[in-house]
C-alpha cells in the first residue's frame, strides 16, 4: 500500500501544532518569530481556524495538538492563553486536542498547571526552555514536574536549537543550551510516570536525544520542526527500527505544512505499512490516550 493510500485514511494525528493567527504569530513570537520568518525567506502571513482545518483533511489529517504558549518571563511578549487553547479546542472538538503552557518562572506555574486540566480539560502541556529561559532539570522546577506527574497527563518539551531570533544580534537573548535534550534525561529519570514527547529531531543533539528514547520507557520523540529531507538519516533509520513504537508525525505548523511535510516523507523513506501507521497516528493514539 502507498503512503497516499494510507493517509485515504484520515487517521494521521500531527503531534505538534500551534496557532496560525496573530495571538501566537505576532503577540507571542513578536521580535523573535519575526528573526525566523527572515531567516528563512518566509512571510508572517495569518489564517482563521476553519482554512487550517481543512487543510489538515486535504492532507489525511484527522487530528493536531493545537500547543499553548507563555514565555512571557523570559520575552516579554503576551502568552496565548490556556482559555483561548480551550476555546479553539471547544470549537473545533472533533480535530483540536489542546495543551496548555504554564511559564516555569511565573510563582503561579503550578496553580496555573492543574487549572488547566482540572478547570480547561487541556489534556497536556508544552514547554520550549529556550524561549521559557529555564533548565528543565534545575531542583527548583521539581514541584511543577511532581504536580504535572499526579495530574497524569503528558508533556511536550522542546528538544534542540531553535529558529526564534535567528539571525539577530545575540539571538534576542535567547540560550540554545536548554534545548539540550540530555536536560530531559534527568527529568524523565526522576519522574518515570511523567510521559515526556521531545519535540523535533533535537539538531545538534540528534544522538543524544536517540539515546534518551531508547533508554528512557516514558521519553518519545516527534519529527517536527523539520520535513524529513532535512532530518539526520540515523533519526529516521531509528524511527523504522528500533524506536518505531516511540517516533511521532508533526509538522510544526504553520511554519511547516502537512502537506509539504508529508509529501518529504513519501520522498525520502521507504518503511512498511506498520512502521508508517505507528508514525503517522498509532503511537500518538496510545501517547495521547486518544
């Protein structure tokens, strides 16, 4: 069977989605998102939510975890709210699984943690520590780990460089160091019920953050960030074999579109039709309890 054949399917789940309109475009990613939009010849362009989902269809795709965001500490810009992560998710119920951001540097990150899933029914939560400007593994992070733990729902951490101020001068301040996924490595070790998604193949740290997923039963991985022409060829032999059942489709969209993403994929893999189901939805049914 055809890759095509099996996106006829509709299943495909996109693990990593954020919003194509100004709230997260232009309020949060500001400056910053504006460096990467230059760095890479592309326009800050925005779109409702009905283009996207049917966008998403046009490609096989049946459902996208729409992430929230708030680096409101370290960037100064406006998060995207948690409330405006369940309305989007209210309205479009059937596609959108929606996951808070809580900023680890705010005295009300934890409070904020269990509204979210307690009050907003968000069913997980996304960091991106080069934008938050935090050491994941730092002691002073622990409460916030334990109360995400007890409240059992998954986490995406952002695994990798990062594209935000690219370019400028000293990258709008913002350190690459915590994009180290060997961070996370502490975290998953000391919070084994924690289920951690690494978001992106984790350049430069492609191997370390294979490692990480091999050893760690809690840790998974993404491959969004990048289309698969770009993505280390060790990363995708891992995500054939060994680490099938830990590898998941997403996009980082809008920045990356299904299609274009999806169509790289047919291009630059030949795997089976079981690895390519576990990739494109059957892990990330399992991971989000779909």
């Amino acid at each position: 069977m055809s890759l095509d054949d099996l996106l006829a399917e509709t299943r495909a789940i996109d693990t990593h989605a954020h919003q194509p309109t100004r709230e997260f475009l232009e309020d949060a990613g500001g400056q910053m998102m504006e460096d990467a939009a230059s760095k890479f010849g592309s326009e800050m362009e925005t779109w409702d939510y009905d283009e996207m989902v049917e966008e998403y269809h046009a490609a096989g795709v049946a459902k996208a975890v729409l992430l929230g965001w708030d680096a409101e500490t370290n960037t100064g810009n406006p998060p995207v709210p948690n409330d405006y992560v369940a309305e989007v998710r209210d309205e479009h119920e059937d596609f959108f699984v929606g996951f808070a951001s809580v900023d680890p540097l705010k005295d009300d990150c934890v409070e904020e943690a269990v509204r979210a899933v307690e009050d907003l029914d968000l069913s997980g939560f996304k960091f991106q520590q080069i934008a938050q400007g935090f050491d994941p593994s730092d002691p002073e992070h622990e409460e916030l780990w334990n109360t995400i733990e007890d409240l059992g729902v998954p986490c995406v951490f952002h695994g990798g460089n990062s594209t935000l101020g690219a370019g400028a001068p000293g990258g709008r301040g913002l350190k690459v160091k915590h994009g180290n996924p060997m961070l996370l490595d502490d975290v998953a070790a000391e919070h084994p019920e924690l289920q951690i998604l690494i978001a992106h193949p984790a350049f430069p740290w492609e191997k370390e953050q294979l490692a990480i997923c091999q050893q760690k039963g809690n840790v998974y991985m993404d491959l969004s960030g990048w289309v698969p022409k770009y993505i280390d060829e060790q990363v995708l032999h891992y995500a054939g074999t060994i680490l099938q059942d830990k590898v998941m489709f997403g996009t980082d969209y809008p920045m990356i579109r299904p299609d274009d993403w999806l169509d790289s994929l047919s291009e630059h893999t030949d795997y089976s039709d079981e690895v390519y189901r576990k990739l494109l939805w059957e892990n990330a049914e399992a991971f989000l309890d779909l």
